[in-house]
C-alpha cells in the first residue's frame, strides 16, 4: 500500500510575512499521518518554513536544484545547500521550468541524479502539451520524458523518486482532467516503470497527479488505483489546501 502524498508548490508567490501568515493558517490543519505532506514555498521562505513545520509530519521542498556541486553558477542553488538545511524534496522538471528557463530532459536528468546523490528526494514531473493530446501522442511523449530524465538512476534510488503526472492544459486552468484520464496516464508511467525497472519498483513509486486539483475535485482523483496524491499549485495558497488532505 502506497502512502499518498499531497504537495504544495508555491512558485514564486508569498514573500516571507505572507508565508508567515499562510503557515499559521494551515499548519496545524496539514499535520496528519494519513499521507505525507510537503510545502515547497519559494527559496527565501525555506527556513522560516522548516522551523515552523519542526516537529510536525510535513516535510519541506525546493521547487529547483542545479545540477552541479557547487561553483560559478550566479542565481543557482546546489542540492548539498538544500539538504544541509533539512530540505527534503525537490520538484524537478516542471513544465514551467522546462517553458520559461529551456530545461531539457537531459538536464532534468543530471538534477535528478545529482539531488539523489545528495539525499534529496525528486518530485519529478512529466505531462503532455494540449496539441499532443489532441494528436493522439500523449502516452509516447510522457514514456519518453520518463525515460530520460531516469536514465541511469538505478532501482534502489528509485524508492525515493515521486513522479508526478501535470497535463500542461490543466496547470492554473481551472481545467482539472478527468480522473480517468489522470489515472490512464498515472497506470501508462507506472507500466514505464515496470519495464526500465520491475514490478516491485513500478508498485511502490507514487505518482501524482497535479493540474488544477482543489478541494472539491481531489476525491475523484485519489480513488483511482495508480494516483498516489496531488502536487498542488494555486490552491496550496490558500486553506483549501487542508481540504485536499482531508480528501485522502
Ligand atoms: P495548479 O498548478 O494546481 O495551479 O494547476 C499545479 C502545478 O503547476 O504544480
């Protein structure tokens, strides 16, 4: 049985009074111990964020990493800072990274690797283009991103990987997919998974889905056999985000 996970990616919102006062709202609403929970708040609200989660089940994610130790990088943040912190996850290959900032599935593997390396965990993500979807190509390009943003990561790293699922169509939409089109594409990454690795592997990864997911629709979703949770932009900016949990 897979532990769900419900993750909240802040992007660049909630300098860090407003994270303050976010965090003092939700807290205590998101500290259980039926999934894991995870804020991934901007870099310059990591700190104030992991001493107010301190001794509480929720963990902390940065939502980048370089994939170099350490050196002439201006703007970069390494995966040995993160961890010396007590950061614990990092989404890696966000569509808005992979848009905005040119990141490739070749660089999205170097960072996965190098944040395994460093004991961080990936929230890896993958999802098609609304054109790919309508062309019927959805499955290959997804199976196609997994390949390569995994290649050479090995079986035991594997247990520390979270993929997520985030259709861009459905990122900040209002446009949530279907659940059984989330879940047909949750089971396509895990049969992926099933053959770059093994059946044990593909069965203990999560995988979750992420695109719109509020209080209202995460229910529909976390029901179906191969979703394993949420990743969650805009509403984990606000309380509502305690519902997603609740809908566990
Ligand atoms: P959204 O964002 O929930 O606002 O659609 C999801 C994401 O980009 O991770």
């Amino acid at each position: 049985m897979r532990t769900k996970v419900i993750a909240g990616n802040w992007k660049m919102n909630m300098t860090p009074s407003q994270a303050r006062e976010l965090l003092a709202k939700i807290v205590d609403g998101c500290n259980t111990e039926s999934c894991d929970v995870i804020f991934c708040p901007p870099f310059i609200d990591i700190n104030l964020a992991l001493e107010k989660v301190n001794g509480t089940n929720i963990s902390i994610g940065a939502q980048n990493v370089h994939f170099e130790e350490n050196g002439a990088f201006t703007g970069e943040i390494s995966a040995t800072m993160l961890a010396e912190i007590g950061v614990e996850y990092v989404i890696i290959g966000h569509s808005e990274r992979r848009e905005y900032f040119a990141e490739t599935d070749e660089i999205i593997n170097k960072k996965v690797k190098k944040a395994l390396e460093k004991g961080l965990k990936p929230i890896l993500c993958c999802g098609e283009t609304l054109e790919q979807r309508e062309r019927g190509i959805e499955v290959d390009f997804i199976r196609q991103q997994i390949k390569v943003a995994l290649y050479s990561v090995s079986a035991c790293e594997m247990k520390n990987v979270v993929i997520a699922y985030e259709p861009i169509w459905a990122i900040g939409t209002g446009k949530v997919a279907t659940s059984n089109q989330a879940q047909e594409i949750c089971k396509a990454i895990r049969d992926t998974l099933c053959e770059m690795y093994n059946v044990e592997v593909a069965q203990s990864v999560r995988i979750l889905y992420g695109g719109s997911v509020n209080g209202s629709n995460a229910a529909e979703l976390f029901i179906k056999d191969d979703i394993d949770g949420a990743l969650v932009g805009g509403a984990s900016l606000k309380e509502d985000f305690i519902n997603i949990i609740k809908a566990v």
